[in-house]
C-alpha cells in the first residue's frame, strides 16, 4: 500500500509540473495555426463607408444640438453705443473657457490703467514724505532715477502677488470679495451694471494711459502740463 501511494503522488506530481507547460504550448501553436489572424481584415465597400460616415456626422451633430454655443455677445462688457466690438475677432469661435482667459486679462489690464492714469496725474502735486523722493523728476522721467527704481519694482511685487493664487472657478472673473464694504456706496445698483462700469472705466483709462506717456514722450510734459497747468 505504501508502494502503491508513493507511486501515485509521483505522477500527481508529474502531471502537476507538466500539465500547464503543455497547455501553454498548445495555446501558442493554435494561434499561430489560425487563419484569422493571418488573413487582413476585409475592407469596406463604398456603400458601407459612406454609411458610417453619415452616421458619425449624425452622431456629431446630436452632440452640438445638446451643447449650444457659446455666445461672447450676451456676455457683461457689451454696453453701448458699441456694442459688441471685436474688430480684431480676439472672440471669433471662442468657447467660454477661452473667453474667460481673455475677459481676466482684459480686467487686470484695465485695472492696472486705471491706477497708472490716476498716479501719472497725482504724482504732479504728491510725494511720498521720505526726501529722496523730492527731487524725482514728474512724469515718466520718475523712473530714470534710483528711487523711482525701487518704486516701481515694489508696486510690481505688489501686483504679482494675487497671480499666485488659484482663482475660483465659482466666481466671476476679478470676484475677489468686497472685504472693505465698497458695495454700500453703490446705493443699490446692479452687480451686472457695476461689472460694465469697471470694463468701461478700464478700457478708457488703458487709451488714457497710454496717451499720457505718447504725449510726454514727444513734449516732455507730465499729464497735468499737457493740460496746461503747472
């Protein structure tokens, strides 16, 4: 019995250690031998392209139909009596992830103008009280100078600073909250109109900026000499 039951845990062995080898060796020759993957695929006749074609196209168009496009004209900024200008087709087939990327820098360059206008008037009568900044020249010219440097790299650095924070998909383009309470002074009027003011004020003051620095580059004079002040 001994005998007999070592024999047969030697072939169980046997056949354990052979069995996947040989099922493995069967399986490859099997796909070698077979004629479908040896044969090309059979092309499709005309009648059969031009059918799926129309197909794909139907399919493409039943995807348009349930996404409309997106429309850059109902979209705040389209005030009077322009309208909606794009002479430049900047918003030709623009989506509105790419309408959004334009409409923020569109605002933080108005923004910047706005500011730029206002300290290229103001810095004709005001100083900051350090007396280095005293014998600055007015205008552009400020720049020329070591403490004019410092200046403007500081506002740089100032400006920077909200360009590494993640904006927030939820909001509006510029909505960075109202933590002053400037709202208040609105006396009640409507975000969409105070959202066209600030567009319009900022592309206005973009032309005025960069008329200020054209007309002091030719004559010299700071904005508020261009008016006839001194």
């Amino acid at each position: 019995l001994c005998a007999k039951a070592a024999g047969i845990v030697c072939v169980q062995r046997l056949f354990a250690t052979r069995l996947p080898r040989t099922r493995a060796v069967c399986r490859r020759a099997a796909k070698e031998d077979s004629p479908a993957d040896s044969m090309p695929a059979p092309a499709l006749s005309e009648e059969a392209q031009e059918t799926l074609a129309k197909a794909k196209a139907r399919s493409k168009a039943r995807k348009t139909e349930r996404t409309p496009a997106f429309d850059p004209s109902a979209e705040v900024g389209v005030t009077e009596p322009l309208g909606f200008f794009d002479p430049a087709g900047f918003c030709k087939d623009v989506d509105k992830i790419k309408f959004r990327q334009l409409r923020t820098s569109e605002l933080k360059h108005g923004r910047i103008a706005m500011l730029a206008a206002i300290g290229l008037v103001g810095q004709h009568y005001l100083r900051f009280p350090v007396t280095v900044f005293d014998e600055l020249p007015n205008g552009i010219g400020a720049v020329t100078e070591v403490p004019g440097q410092l200046g403007i790299f500081t506002l740089f650095g100032v400006a920077l600073l909200p360009e590494f924070s993640t904006p927030d998909a939820s909001r509006e383009v510029g909505d960075f909250g109202d933590p002053l309470g400037f709202q208040q002074l609105t006396f009640g009027a409507d975000l969409r109109e105070l959202r066209n003011r600030e567009l319009n004020n900022g592309r206005f003051a973009m032309f005025a900026t960069m008329g200020i620095i054209a007309a002091e580059l030719v004559t010299g004079k700071d904005a508020v000499e261009q008016l006839g002040f001194n």
